[in-house]
C-alpha cells in the first residue's frame, strides 16, 4: 500500500514538473541551434547584418559630419547631430552611444560564434571559412572602435548568464592590447581564409584581410608592414579601377571589380534599405528628385568647402556632389547635396537600395602610396597616386616632395572618398586634424575648435552610469 | 373519482404595510412570498405591498437583517407585519478569496462597492465606473475611445518591468488581462507602416474585460492588504479585484429591462488660434528665423529661404476669411444606445439568473464606434442535502472601429493632424472633394493632408469574443465539512484588421503606399480548483473557518498576423488585394500550479485571528527558482463587542485591524528566462537572407516579484450607523523587482531581466459614509473617499543607478517610478541683458529664447542639466458623492479629483511649440513678443529654428495634471408602486444622467489624464494624444416586472 502511495506521488510530481516546464516553440532557443553548418552560417549571416546596422548612416556622422567634409542643412538637429557638425561631442551624445553599442554587439555575437564554432564537430572546409569570416568582422569592428575610442574592454569570451557579465573584467585596456587583438585576429584570417575566394564581396575574402590589415598597420605608422601587405593585394590582381567612377555608387553596384567588402542594402519596403538618400540631400519640400517628391533631410551634407577642392575637369566631381536641385516648379534651386549612395529610384524614406562599399581597390592603392611616401620612395608612390588620377582624368602629378606628396594624397583622398567614411580617420591618422579642422572654421567665421582631447571619441555616458568603473577619456 | 385541487379557486388581494418593530419605520424591499410557490411581490418605499393569494395562504415575508416571519391569511384583507431586527443577519457578507466572511470578522482591507451604486449609463466597462469610489485604487480615463478601458491602480504603482495591473477575479475564475505593455499606443503611433509593422501591431483598443456586462455586476471587492490578497500568492501583490456577477434567488421571480440613449460630444476640446492669430503667428516665426541667419524683416520672399517665406495674405490677417475649425470638421455628437434584459427566478431548489445585452457606443470622432452583445446565464442547483452544482456561463462580442489618434500627423494621427493644420485651409474644395493643395505642405502650413482624408484612408477595426464558464461542484462531507471543486474555462479571440490607404501620409512622402495588416489571437486558459472547507463554531464563543486547496491552472495564446503591400488600388482594404509579404505565427502559454490554506478565528466575534499561506509555482520562472511561499498573517479587534462599550451609545461598531504578509507579482513574459535568438535578415543576391543572433540571456534565478506589506486599519460607525467610517494606513515593500539590467554593451545585450530593485509604496485611505439628514421624505447622504500614496524608489541594480523608462522619464533611488527628467525651464530672456552673462543653451541664445536652469553650474546648459521636475502620480486622489432622495425623487451628484500629479503634454511638442508652422494652444499666442511686450514669462518667442532648444523636451511641456471633475449628475424618478402596479409592473423608474459634466483643470490639453501610454503604467503621463474623453447625456427607463 505504501509503495502506491508513494508510486503515486512519485508520479503527480513529476508531472507537476513536467506541467511547469513550458518551451517556447515558435522561437529558436540556444539549446538546440548551433549543431550543422546550416546553423553556423546563419548565425554568421547575424554578424553580418549587424555590421550593416553600423554603417545604416550612425557611423558616417562620426566619420564624415564631424569633419569639413559635411554639414547640416536642417533648421532643427538634435544636439547630437549639432555637436558634430559643431565640433564639440558630449558624452551623451546618442549617435556615438549608437555607435559603441552596435560594434560591441556584432563584437560579441562573433565572439559567440568563434567559441562555438571551435567547439563545434564543424568540418573542413566550412569550419575554417567561417572562424576566418568571424575573425575579420571582430577586427573590424575593434579597428573602428580603438580608432574613435582609444582605451577599449576587451570582450573575447561569450556569456551564457547575467552573472557571467558581471562578473567579468570590462576595464579598459590600452589601445596597444586591443591592435595586438586586432592584428592577431587578421593575421590567422588570414590563414583560414587562403582557400576561399568564391564568396560574395558582402563576406570576407583574404584581400579584404589583407587591405584591413595594411589600414591598420598604416595607421599605426608601421609604414615596411602596411606596403608589403598592401602590394600582395595589388598582386592578387583580382581587384581594378572600374573605369566609370559612378558605377561605385548607383544602382548595381553589386559585386565591382573594384569592391573589395561591401555592405549590401535592399529596397521594397521589406526594412533592409539604407537612409543615404535621406542624409545627404537637402531637407526641402519641394525636390523633384526624388519619386513622389520625398523630402530629404539634410543632416550629412557636403559643404561648399569640399566641392570646391576638386581640381578642374575631375570626372569624380559629378558623381559626388550636385550644386543645384530640380525643383516641383522645374526650376533649379542653388544647393549643395552629396550624390554617392543615393537612390533616387525609390521614394519611400529609408529604403534605399544601394549598396555601402567599405574598402575598395582605390583605397588600396592611395594607401600603398602613401606608406611608399613614407618610406621614401616618393617616386614609386606617385606611380600608384597617378593610377588613381588616371581614371578621373587628372593630370598626372610628378616631381614632389614628401612634404608635398603629403598634401597631394590627403587632398586626394579627400575628394575620392567623400562620403564614404575616411576622413575622420585619415585626418586623425596623418595627425592633421586639428590643423584643418580648425582653419576651416576660421575660414567660416564660426567659433568652434577642435580641441586636443576631441581627437578621441567620448565613451558614452550610459555605459559609464551602468560601469562606473570605466574611466572617461580625458576632457570629457 | 379524486378531484384533487391543490389550490381554491378563490384569491383575494391582500394588503398592508411592513415595519420593522424597533424604529417602527415602514420597511422598503421587504419580500412578502406566497409560501411554497413563486407568487410574490415586494414592499415599495412606504412599505405597502399587495399580493393576491387563495385564503388560508401561508405568507413568507422576509428581508435582509430581519428575522422571516410566516402568517396565515384568514379572512382579513389587511395585514400589517412587524419584522424584527436580525442583528447577527445585520452584518454585511463580503466576498473575500475563495469563499465570502461577515464584515464584522474581516481583518484584512477589502473595500466593497455594490454593483447597483457603480453603475454609470452609457459607459461600456465596469472599470471606467470605478473612478472616486473605491478608496486605495486609483481609476485614471486615460482615453475616451468607445469600448476603452481605464487603469486601474491599486496602492500605488510597484513594478518597473513588470505589469502593475491588479489580478481580475470573475466569479472564482482568476483572469490574467495581458496588460502591461499591451495596450500601450506610443509603440505603434509613429514607427513602423510597413507590412511587417501593420501585422505587428499587436496592442489592445478594445478593453480586455468587456466581455463582463456592468450590468451583471452584484458587487465588486478589491483586496488590498497582504492579508487578503496572499491568498492568490504570486498574483496578488497588484490586488484584487473580485467581481461577482448575479444570480438568481430562491423562490423569487423578476424581469428586468434596462433602455437607455445618450448623446455624446467631446468633453474639452483644445483652444486653438484663429486664422488671424495663427497668420500673425506664422509670419512671426518666419521672420524670426530669417533674422537669425541674417536677414532683414523687411526682407521679400524671393530672397528668403524657403523654410522662412510667409505668405503675403498673412501679412494682413485681417483680410483673411477663412476660419476653420478642425476640430469642428472631425469631431461629432454622437448617440449611445444600452439595451439590458434580465431574468431572475428560482425555485426552493434551483435558482437562475439571465441575461442578455447590446451596447452600442458611436464615437465622437467620425468614424468610430463600438458595439457589444453579451449574454450570461448563472444557474445554481441543489440536487440533494448535500450536493450543489452551479454554473457561470458567459459570451459576449464586441466589435469596434478606430481612428489613429496618437502620435505625430506625420505618421497619420487625424487628431494631431485636426489640430496643427493651419485654421487658413478650407475643408472642401470647388469640387466638393476634399481640398489638398500641396503648397500649403510646402509651405509649412502644419499641413501633411486633409484630416477626413487621412480619417478616411486610415481604418483599424477590431473584434473581441470572450466566453467563460466556471463551474463548480460542492458537497456537504459532514456538518461544516465541505468539499468544492470546479473547473472553469476561458475561451477568446481577438482580431485585429489594419488598413492604411495611400492618401495618409507618412510625413512629407505623399503616396506613401498602401499597406494592411491582420492579427489574430485566440486564447484557452482552464482552470481546475479544489478546496476543502471547515466551518464550525466551538462552544458558542469559538467560531473557526478553515480552509485547504490545490489549483491548477493553464494558458495558451495563439497568435498569427500577416502584413501586405504593393495594392494596385486603394478600393479593397483587405490582404486579399495585395501581396502579402510579411506575417508571423507564434504560440506561447504558461502554467501554474498552487497548493495554498487559511484559518480564520473569532473569538466571541471580538477577537478574530486569520493566517493564509499559499505556494505557487509557474513555469515563467527560472529552474532554480519556480516556486514561491507566501503566507500572512493578520488580527482585528471589535472594541465595540466588550462589555465596556455597551454604555457608549453613540459608538455602533468600533474595530482596529493590523496586518502583515507576502504576495507575489509575476507579470512578466512567459520565456524571459531563456536564452533565446532571434532573426536579423541581411541581404543576399537581391533577396532577403535571414541570420539569427542570440537575443536573450538566460536567467536560471528568475522569479517573481515579493511584496510585503503592512497595514493597520480602522473601521468605526456612529450614531446608528449615520457615520461610518473605514481607515487604512499601509506599507508596502516590493523587493526582488524584476528590472531589466542594463548590461554593457560588451555583453552583446542590452540588458538581462534580474530580480534586484526595491520599491516603496507607502499610504492612507479613508473612507467615510454619512447619512446627512434623514426625515420621513427627505434624505441625504454622502460618500467621501480619499486615498495618499508615496512611492519611492529604494534600490536599483547598481548604486547610484538609474533607468530610462522614456525619453523624458527616469527612475532612480530615492524617487517615485518613472520621475520626469527634463531640461529645468525657468522662464524666457527677456531682453539681452538677461542674457549677458547667463548660462546659454546655445552661444547665440537672444532676447525671447527660454532660459533653463543650469543645474549643474558649469556655465552651460546642456543635457547635464536635467533634473527630476515631477512625477506622474498623484499626491492624493479623492472622490464625493451626494445623494439626496425626495420621495420618489433622488438626485445624486458624484465629485472626483487628482491632486498633484504632473503630466508631460508630448502633443506640445508640435502643438505649442511656437514654431510658426503648426496651429497652436492658444496658450502660444502669450508668446514673447519684444522687450516691450514680454507675454507671459512662459512661452518663447516664434522662430522657425531649435537652436534654443524651443521645441525639445523640456519642462515647458510639463504641466499639473491636478483636477476636480463634476463626474456625474443623475436625476431619478421612481413611479409610485400604485402606478406601477395598475401598468402591471413591479417597478418603473427614469433617469436622466450627464457623465463628465465638466473638469476643472490647469492643463492644456484634452483631458488631464490622457496618457499614450495605456496600461503600461510606467510610461504613465506622457500625453501625445488619445481619443478625448465625452460628456455623454443620457436618458433612460429601467422597468422590472
């Protein structure tokens, strides 16, 4: 009788349990994913699309209207929109807050994916590719951060519980730690990545190791290290100019010749568009530039300082920057607005179907000049200096000095990459931030300046109120 | 041959007047039964009844508080019946969790409300008729919509992410409303119109409980202290509220049809500028903007930008004609229609009660409306001495449409749009179509489209079906020993259907294509509850009531959407036209099972003693934490039972109560403590490539949120109950809240929902009844209630923490939830030399610009400077109800009001932000001119630019939501019970009623209460439009048979 007894508590408890234990299963949970490379790839795809949120127009305020690149047109900014254009980044500023959050996120999510995929049972080729992707996408994404940031944490690990985080160490480290990171990781990408090179320019591929690579190393002055990897790019010979400057920036541009990585969008209203033709076209009603006359926004414009260094007859002038706008009424209207990117096939906001190109073969070769330049042999950058005018049309240049080709290739640099990201860090890299910045608001009669301590981002306030511990960059 | 009559032909009516033999007084109500069949009637208020029965009837006259009394009918035709005082019967039966005790024996704080008093015409929901009446639970009308709900908050709000509704009890049956974020609109109003927006708009119109009839209601009681409420365990720590619809009564029978018509207009609308005000207006702010890039006033409009040109007619607002009233052209009286008929009838061993009702509530903004028929059958059988079954049986369907009434007009809300647009528009135009001219967009006229079109092109219809049965089965085991077990089950769907034509706009993109969405849920839950009772009294001075159960219960929600676009036309607003390419389908449920028991014990009914204790456990805990206990404790002493008392005459009941005990709230997702990952789609060739991510962090220690509180109460009625009045004191500590911590972003989540803060809420609630004057034909009486609560905020995840519940609202230790953060605005510059030497906001700050507070004294003023300047809560809340009876006449008048509670008008935002582009509160027109004409210190100059920060969040917007509202003024008129009886009725009355007759109130926009936020409490008192609230005049008759 007894055992009955207690065989039927047995059972009622254990159907108690069973009763309380209620799965999610419209949702994939983390105990049954991760087993096949189905699995693995699409968790890969997550990296990637979260580095397409980073570049969805956020990093291009940092990078571009904090410079004499772009401007605001728009009456009412935010502040934080206000106090790039202004020179003047508090800590609670949004877009930079946006900015740490996204990169840290695609950060630990490749993070994730890096522990699982060594843990995994994963074979051969796929297990190599996809730790070689990982491994590129967390560079790159450390290479923005220690570039706008400084001192960083360093997260190498994934977190499977709240205590876990908190019981982790997010002190900063110096920035050396974190290039250590950064060229350990491209260094072993690139090993895994030898053998693949059938993957779409969206995904990684040793020659975007390999130009990430010499970026950094060229940032870092290691000029010897910068061009010998730069010139293995060159030597791939899988990458040329394309010979129509606009062809980079307009619908199609899919799978250049010249692309090295680039970060896919897509119209249709199915929320994979991108909001350039919002931020670099002006905010007027009355455009007709667009379908249905959507309005621009005006928020990264190009100033009438960058359009006019471009020197007479450069071909990369139109397909930049535009000096007047069509009009309902069919007049034109006197206004600056930046082209690259823009969609003018779709009229809905934010829909945008262009593709964003985050290195491309020109900026291989500008960079191998300059670290030629800075080796000395100012005469052989000039060859690859002159590749790149070639295709605009220029003049060749000859017969400079390092001094001279300095300013040559910044300014060149300046008109071939407006609006896509490089002058922030091109100014800080050559130390010439300060100098420019601050004449051209002088120029401009406007009293702000680019201080010493604004050569570094501040960290965001929300995340020293959650770590007080983080320690702010100085003069913040 | 047996002729067997059972009855002699012969009736004869009999007569007379019932009294009640200690005062004396005729008694009203009182039923008078021919025994052993249903022929019977009911006293009228002088206490007459009249009854035809054969002779040699036996009548049964019996009532409430008095002991039954039989008489034989001999040959008289008058008989006058002495009733004598019951004074144990006296005593009130409240409804307490899983079983009813006597009023005198309650030593927890429950407040009662009969259904009768509560009941409002007109109004579609019982909880929108709680308002001022029951005191510790604050009603806010957050928004007039047909069909709408209110919030309903009881001692305060406790939880940050959590929901802070109380548990809704319907006849045994508890019921999870699904709020918290669920009905919240700032979510949808202003993001996402693409297909995948339309079919995840998922938030509630229609309150969720309108599947219960106002008019089913017998009475409503909310458990408010640990002590009643730890018996619902981990649901209990919001309160509850326990609903008891009616049911039959034995050997009685009685037909009751309810009719009503009302007609609705806007309580309050907004005070908007003219033509002439908003054309000088215009011109202001256009001229100031232009003058602040350099220009001159003076300056012609071909040489301005375009965003600072004014258009010539408005330089002479004199000439202009036009004047329209936008509110006028959306806004509509609207009629309101309640039809209620109810049977109720028994029988020695049966009784039923049935009902069936339609409702059906116009809107007063065009195009929207609600209707609902429910119908309700409760049965209750007694199959043998000890047998009883019963069963409460409801359906109801409710369907409504609804405007877009929240957010900016740039996303289609038809409100914001009526009120920004320029007063200078005509409504029509030559054609009689609707006039658009696209240079008033461009122009800046506060003009996006014509709002009938957008009201037109925009439709949100909804539909709610509910049915609900519980069911029950209880046998006598022993004398006092009783076994009740039942088994109930809920059954709703819920269908949601989007349409958004191409003519709403989406800001400035015009023909922003057509997208649609359909949403459909359908909901089980059951329930199964077993309870054991004892009841027995020990040797005349020991009563014990004691009590064991197990429950079980479970839920399921089944959700599908889908989401369509690329409509060739605009004609059909169904998916079926276009391409659907979006949708979900999700299933989610939760289960719960909970042992619990309580002891109740009186001693000489002046000592009372109750102890419960229940253990919960639910499967949206974490593993290791899925259990809880939570017992309570509590004692009351009746002072007025001692024998010293009896000489103190004036004194009637005289108790002191305390009370201390745990609940729980478990109001969270039910998967929150999993790890899950979630979609993020990238783009391949050409086509969407879905990636997943982990998007959760799981949480082994999840659990629910611990409420402990402690309450001392009084109760004490005087001079013959004339007064009556109940006291609570209470202090609730809510430990383990569950907040969602913020993690650093190196954690790759946002944050991790964990058990962690500490909430305080701590307060008084008084509750007085006096009968004021009470004569032979004349009598008065009044109900006061008035509830305090503080909330405070003791501890956060990290020392010094704070969370951003909004963009304009944090919490942090030391402050009530959801404080408004905000720039400190102190007043406006003046002239320029208030502005030397200021802290600026901006460098080039001028004469007319705001001046804030330089919180932090570094000379500048920047987000920095925000500073807690209010709360959403109120300091007290009250209500006052008079009523005066002459007669048959009674007229009552019912008062409430908020004191202190502050709400941010986001609507300002557009509406007042002295732009020189959109219509403005008429508060603008107070604007600073010029040095010489500074207006009302408050409001900045016009100027089309934000560099002063004139249109951000800043405390500008904050305004005192304080208010005193004339809720309801009703007339009644009782026929005399002769009238009604020669038209061969039992009763007839009329009424009419007026519902919000006006608010007295500071604030600029609608209603003080507004709020976009719903029942997601937390984001209570951001007001950026709802449905207005309607003064509703209403007629009617109820006739009972």
């Amino acid at each position: 009788m007894k055992i009955y007894l207690s065989l039927a508590v047995l059972l009622v408890l254990s159907a108690c349990d069973d009763f309380l234990n209620v799965q999610p299963e419209f949702r994939v949970s983390e105990d049954n994913f991760y087993e096949n490379e189905n699995d693995f790839e699409t968790a890969l795809i997550g990296v990637y699309a979260t580095t397409q949120q980073l570049h969805n127009v956020t990093l291009l305020y940092l990078t571009e209207l904090s410079t004499d690149n772009a401007e605001i047109q728009w009456t009412s900014p935010t502040s934080s929109e206000m106090e790039f254009d202004e020179s003047n980044v508090t800590s609670i500023n949004t877009l930079v807050n946006s900015v740490w959050n996204v990169s840290y996120t695609a950060i630990s999510r490749a993070n994730n994916l890096l522990t699982r995929l060594e843990d995994s049972s994963l074979g051969e080729p796929a297990n190599s590719q996809f730790r070689g992707e990982v491994l590129f996408l967390r560079a790159y994404h450390y290479f923005n951060l220690v570039r706008l940031f400084g001192d960083l944490p360093v997260v190498t690990d994934p977190f499977r519980s709240p205590d876990e985080v908190l019981s982790y160490d997010m002190s900063r480290q110096s920035a050396e730690t974190i290039y250590q990171i950064i060229i350990s990781d491209l260094t072993t990408a690139e090993d895994l990545l030898a053998n693949t090179d059938d993957l779409s320019k969206s995904r990684a591929s040793v020659g975007a190791v390999k130009t990430l690579l010499g970026k950094v190393h060229l940032t870092r002055q290691n000029h010897a290290e910068a061009a010998e990897v730069l010139k293995e790019v060159i030597d791939q010979g899988t990458y040329a100019l394309q010979p129509d400057y606009q062809t980079l920036f307009t619908n199609g541009n899919t799978e250049l010749l010249e692309t090295i990585f680039e970060i896919k969008y897509l119209s249709g209203n199915l929320g994979e568009g991108n909001s350039f033709s919002s931020v670099f076209t002006p905010p007027r009603f009355d455009m007709a530039i667009f379908p249905g006359n959507m309005q621009g926004s005006g928020r990264i414009v190009p100033t009438a300082d960058v359009a006019e260094s471009y020197e007479a007859g450069d071909l990369r002038r139109s397909a930049s920057i535009e000096d007047s706008v069509l009009l309902v009424d069919g007049t034109f209207a006197e206004n600056i607005y930046g082209l690259k990117f823009v969609d003018f096939t779709t009229g809905l906001v934010g829909d945008g179907g262009i593709n964003f190109i985050a290195l491309r073969y020109a900026d291989v070769l500008l960079m191998y000049a300059e670290a030629l330049n800075e080796l000395g042999s100012t005469n052989e950058a000039l060859t690859y200096l002159n590749e790149v005018r070639d295709r605009s049309e220029l003049e060749q240049i000859a017969g400079v000095n390092q001094e001279e080709f300095r300013r040559i290739v910044e300014n060149e640099r300046r008109v071939e990459f407006v609006s896509e990201g490089h002058r922030w860090f091109d100014l800080i890299r050559t130390g010439r931030a300060q100098t420019v910045m601050n004449a051209y608001f002088a120029d401009r009669g406007l009293n702000f300046t680019l201080e010493d301590h604004e050569l570094l981002m501040p960290i965001p306030q929300d995340e020293i109120d959650i770590d007080p511990n983080l320690a702010q960059n100085i003069g913040y | 041959m047996q002729i067997g009559f059972s009855q002699s032909l012969s009736e004869d009516a009999i007569s007379g007047i019932v009294t009640s033999i200690e005062e004396g007084e005729p008694l009203p109500g009182v039923n008078v039964v021919e025994k052993g069949t249903t022929n019977g009637t009911i006293t009228d208020v002088e206490g007459q009844y009249s009854i035809k029965v054969p002779s040699g009837a036996i009548l049964v006259v019996s009532s409430i508080g008095y002991l039954t009394r039989e008489v034989q009918v001999g040959n008289q035709t008058t008989i006058d019946i002495v009733l004598q005082e019951d004074v144990q019967q006296l005593d009130e039966l409240v409804v307490v969790g899983y079983g009813t005790q006597k009023k005198s024996d309650l030593t927890g704080s429950i407040a009662r409300v009969s259904g009768e008093d509560v009941l409002l015409p007109s109004t579609a929901n019982f909880d929108q008729m709680l308002q001022g009446k029951v005191p510790g639970v604050q009603v806010s009308l957050t928004s007039g919509a047909p069909g709408g709900g209110a919030n309903i908050l009881v001692r305060g709000v406790s939880s940050i992410t959590g929901g802070n509704q109380p548990l809704y009890v319907i006849d045994g049956y508890p019921i999870d409303p699904g709020g918290g974020s669920n009905s919240d609109l700032l979510s949808f109003g202003g993001s996402n119109y693409s297909s995948a927006g339309m079919a995840n708009n998922t938030q509630n119109r229609i309150n969720p409980l309108t599947f219960i009839n106002p008019a089913d209601i017998e009475s409503i009681d909310v458990l408010k202290d640990a002590s009643a409420t730890a018996i619902y365990g981990s649901r209990g720590a919001n309160g509850v509220v326990i609903i008891t619809t009616k049911r039959g009564s034995y050997n009685q029978s009685q037909i009751k049809l309810d009719v009503s018509y009302g007609v609705q207009e806007v309580a309050n609308r907004i005070d908007l500028m003219n033509a002439q005000q908003y054309a000088e207006f215009l011109a202001d702010g256009r001229d100031n903007a232009w003058v602040y890039a350099g220009g001159a006033a003076s300056d012609p409009n071909d040489v301005r930008t375009a965003s600072t040109r004014v258009r010539p007619e408005f330089r002479n607002p004199g000439s202009i004609a036009q004047n329209t009233d936008w509110q006028d052209v959306i806004f509509q009286v609207a009629p309101v229609q309640n039809y209620q008929i109810s049977a109720n009838t028994g029988n020695d061993k049966m009784k039923f009660y049935l009902s069936g009702g339609y409702f059906n509530q116009q809107g007063v903004i065009r195009t929207s409306e609600f209707q609902r028929f429910n119908l309700r059958s409760n049965i209750d059988a007694q199959l043998t001495d000890k047998l009883t079954i019963g069963t409460s049986l409801t359906g109801s369907h409710g369907f409504g449409r609804y405007p877009n009434t929240e957010g900016h007009y740039g996303t289609g809300n038809v409100l914001m749009a009526a009120l920004a647009a320029s007063p200078t528009i005509p409504i029509y135009d030559e054609n009689g179509g609707y006039f658009f001219d696209q240079a008033d967009v461009i122009d800046g006229l506060g003009w996006l489209a014509n709002p009938l079109a957008m009201l037109e092109g925009y439709s949100d219809d909804r539909k709610i079906t509910d049915i609900l049965s519980n069911n029950f089965i209880e046998y006598s085991i022993t004398d006092g020993l009783t076994l009740k077990s039942s088994l109930g089950i809920q059954y709703g769907t819920n269908v949601i259907k989007l349409w958004r034509s191409s003519d709403v706009p989406f800001f400035t993109t015009l023909n922003y294509p057509a997208t649609a969405g359909v949403t459909k849920t359908e909901r089980i839950n059951w329930l199964n509850e077993n309870t054991l009772t004892y009841r027995k009294v020990f040797g005349e001075k020991h009563s014990l009531d004691a009590l064991v159960g197990f429950t079980s219960q479970k839920d399921s929600y089944d959700r599908m959407s889908a989401g369509a676009s690329d409509f060739p036309t605009d004609y059909v607003t169904y998916l079926s036209a276009g391409i659907v390419n979006s949708g979900t389908h999700l299933v989610s449920e939760w289960a719960m099972l909970s042992l619990m028991s309580r002891i109740n014990y009186a001693y000489d009914s002046k000592y009372l003693l109750t102890a419960t204790i229940r253990r919960d456990g639910s499967s949206r805990f974490g593993r290791n934490r899925q259990w809880g206990t939570f017992p309570s404790f509590s004692v009351g002493y009746n002072v007025s039972e001692e024998a010293f008392m009896d000489g103190v005459d004036f004194i009637n009941t005289l108790k002191l109560r305390a009370s201390y005990g745990l609940s729980g709230n478990n109001q969270i997702g039910n998967f929150t403590h999993i790890g899950l990952l979630s979609t993020i789609n990238y783009v391949g060739n050409n086509s969407l490539l879905p990636g997943l991510v982990p998007s959760s962090l799981s949480n082994d220690e999840l659990t629910w949120e611990i409420s402990r509180q402690v309450n001392l109460g009084l109760d004490v009625s005087l001079f013959n109950e004339r007064l009556s009045l109940t006291a609570d004191f209470y202090r609730d500590l809510k430990t383990d809240l569950l907040l969602a911590v913020e993690l650093p972003a190196a954690s790759g989540f946002n944050s991790s929902t964990q058990n962690i803060g500490d909430i305080e809420n701590k307060g008084v609630e008084l509750g007085l009844q006096t009968v004021n004057v009470r004569s032979n034909q004349f009598e008065w009486n009044s109900n006061i209630v008035f509830s305090a609560n503080r909330n405070k905020v003791l501890k956060l995840a990290a020392e010094g923490g704070r969370i951003s519940n909004s963009s304009f609202q944090i919490t942090q230790v030391g402050d009530p939830i959801s404080s408004f953060y905000l720039l400190n605005a102190v007043g406006v510059f003046e002239n320029a030399d208030e502005v030397e030497g200021a802290a600026l906001q901006h460098p080039n700050t001028q004469a007319g610009d705001l001046k804030f507070e330089d919180v932090n004294e570094d000379g500048a003023i920047n987000a920095t400077d925000r500073k807690i300047v209010g709360n959403p809560w109120p300091d007290y809340t009250w209500g006052f109800t008079n009523r005066f009876t002459y007669k048959n006449l009674s007229l009552s008048v019912s008062l409430n009001g908020s004191q202190g509670a502050s709400s941010y008008f986001r609507a300002g935002q557009t509406i007042l932000n002295a732009a020189g582009v959109q219509n403005q509160v008429i508060l603008a027109d107070r604007r600073w001119r010029s040095p010489d004409s500074p207006g009302d210190g408050l409001v900045p100059r016009a100027i089309r630019n934000n560099y002063a920060n004139g249109f951000g969040p800043s405390s500008r917007f904050l305004f005192d939501a304080s208010f005193t509202r004339i809720r309801e003024l009703n007339l009644t008129y009782r026929l005399p019970e002769t009238l009604a009886s020669r038209l061969s009725m039992q009763g007839l009355t009329v009424f009419a009623n007026v519902i919000n007759l006006h608010t007295f109130s500071d604030y600029p926009g609608f209603d003080p209460e507004s709020s976009t936020a719903g029942d997601n409490v937390v984001n209570t008192g951001i007001d950026y439009l709802t449905y207005p609230l309607p003064r509703t005049y209403t007629f009617g008759l109820n006739l009972t048979f």
